[in-house]
C-alpha cells in the first residue's frame, strides 16, 4: 500500500494478546489481530503498540464483562532466514473481568483484575512481491499465578497472509494454539466443570487447544483507512469429562486514521454466533501504533528504508 498508514498498519505482526477469561476459550483474544496486515514485513526498527478492548456477553441471568490492555514492544531486526525478515516481539497485558447480576436475584457481583500471561515471540515475515507477504509467528504465553490469568504456560503458532497493494489491505490470520497441561489444580475464570472436593480444594483450571481465525477486508483513502473484520476461535479438545467445547464469530467495522507520529484505529465487533458461551459478546476496541526508531518516526534513529513492494 501507498499510504503510511497502511504500512504501518503491518504492524500486525506485534498483536499478542489475550482471551476474554470469563468463561474459556482461546489464550490469544479472539479479534485482537484485525486490522493489522498480520503477513506482512515490517521496515526495521522498534515498535510500541497498545490495543484495549472492553465489552459484555450477555449470559442470563448476569452479564460477563472483560476488559483488557495489550502493550506491546517489538523489534523488526536488520536480519533476515531463507528471505524473511527477522521479528522478535513481547507483551504482558491486564485484564479485568466481572460479573454483573440483577439486582433482583439478591446476588452479588464479582470482580477480578491482574495481570496476564506474559508472551515472547519469534516471527519470520516474508515480502512475496506484487503486494503479498506472509508470515510464521512461534513463541508461547507462560506461566503466571494471577486470578484473570491461565494457570499454565502454552505455545502459540500463527499463520498468516496479506495483499497489501493499491490501497487495499486484506489479511487471515491462523492461530493455533496448545496447552502444555490441559488441566491443572490452580483455579482459574474459566474452571472445568468439576466441583470443590477435599482432593482439589480450589477446584481446576481447564485450559482446552484453540484455533483462532482473524479476517481483515479494508481500503486506504489518503489518511483513512476503514475496513470490515471478522474472527472466529474453536476449542480443539474437551479436556475433561464434560467439559463442552466453545465456538463463536463476530464480525464488524473498523476506522483508522495516520495522524503523522501515530497511527489510531478503533473498532466495534458483535457475535453473529456463538456455542457455549452462555450469550453474545458486544466489544469496542481502540488501538494506537507508535514506531519509535523507523525512518520517518518522531522517535530515534532512521532505520534501514522500507521494503520495497511491486
């Protein structure tokens, strides 16, 4: 793409994020990756990049409300493997996460904030020509003893492609990913469905596999760029006896605009389905991308000009 926005917009290779934890799911939040061009190199440098969400699912008879902050730091390096550009990227977000019940039931609410699983990666991004790219994300979430965190650490592999010429930014977006203990004795917002007893006094943490889907369709104007988005996310496996396997989709509008320094897109997305979660999601998300050392940023030294695309 032309615009600086939608280069800068390739930022996708820094989203790591989190899960809504109130019920289970995906460790990576379904949706944290749309409207980044996830598959495609950045130019190198240095990178901060801050996505936050907050929404409710309608379950009955409360609602389930998350809220989240996504900080992330990332360095495209000057180095490149078999002719992919070299990224190493780290986060380590919040979340807070509660449940509000009528008043009318005479049933009190709960809350829970903290900090979330830490993440580390390694991503190689390739430059295809004509406009494509594609990328290869490994890295993992660890480990962490907090009550809006999961309660052992996983890997997570990511997959994803993108057509970024003629002002055009359309990206999918694979994630995969696999607990290393699929249920632990920590408890955790999305326990199995096993009750206290004396052996497992603070019941269990389920933690089922995933594939998340982030879909980007969108169109630079100038400054602006607007664009339709998507994600689903599936658990792959049920982990205990009884434990029923969650799906959803949501879809909805993005709007960005390049204000010189930063870069800031906002979104709304909405559940067209869901399976298990007990109701639908309504989220609006924010996010602000800062390079901080790039040709061209407010911050540093110039680096290395971008790739050149044809």
């Amino acid at each position: 793409m032309n615009s600086k926005l939608t280069k800068l917009a390739a930022a996708g290779v820094l989203s790591l994020c989190t899960a809504a934890p109130a019920l289970a799911g995906s460790v990576t939040q379904p949706g944290e990756t749309v409207g980044l061009n996830a598959g495609a190199p950045l130019p190198p440098g240095w990178y901060a990049i801050n996505t936050v969400d907050w929404g409710c699912r309608n379950t009955n008879p409360q609602h389930t409300c998350t809220g989240l902050t996504i900080p992330v730091v990332a360095w495209s390096t000057p180095w490149t493997f078999w002719g992919a550009r070299f990224q190493l990227l780290a986060a380590w977000p919040a979340v807070e996460a509660g449940v509000i019940r009528d008043p009318g039931l005479g049933l009190p609410g709960t809350y829970f904030v903290g900090m979330y699983n830490p993440a580390v990666f390694g991503q190689l991004a390739w430059d295809l020509g004509y406009g494509w790219g594609f990328s290869y994300l490994l890295g993992a979430y660890f480990d962490y003893h907090s009550p809006v965190a999961w309660s052992d650490t996983s890997l997570n592999q990511r997959f994803a492609l993108s057509y970024t010429a003629n002002d055009w930014a359309l990206t999918a977006n694979v994630i995969w990913g696999i607990h290393l203990d699929s249920v632990t004795d920590r408890p955790q917002l999305s326990p199995c469905p096993i009750p206290v007893s004396v052996t497992f006094p603070t019941g269990l943490g389920c933690n089922p596999n995933f594939i998340n889907l982030d879909l980007t369709a969108g169109r630079s104007f100038g400054k602006w760029q607007v664009a339709w988005v998507g994600f689903g996310s599936w658990d792959l496996n049920e982990p205990v006896l009884g434990y029923q396997k969650q799906s959803q989709f949501a879809m909805g509008g993005l709007l960005g605009y390049d204000f010189g320094p930063v870069v800031l897109q906002g979104y709304i997305t909405s559940d067209v389905y869901e399976k298990n979660y007990g109701g639908r999601d309504v989220r609006g998300w924010a996010r602000i991308i800062l390079p901080l050392n790039v040709a061209g940023a407010p911050f540093g030294p110039s680096a290395p000009a971008t790739m050149v695309r044809r």
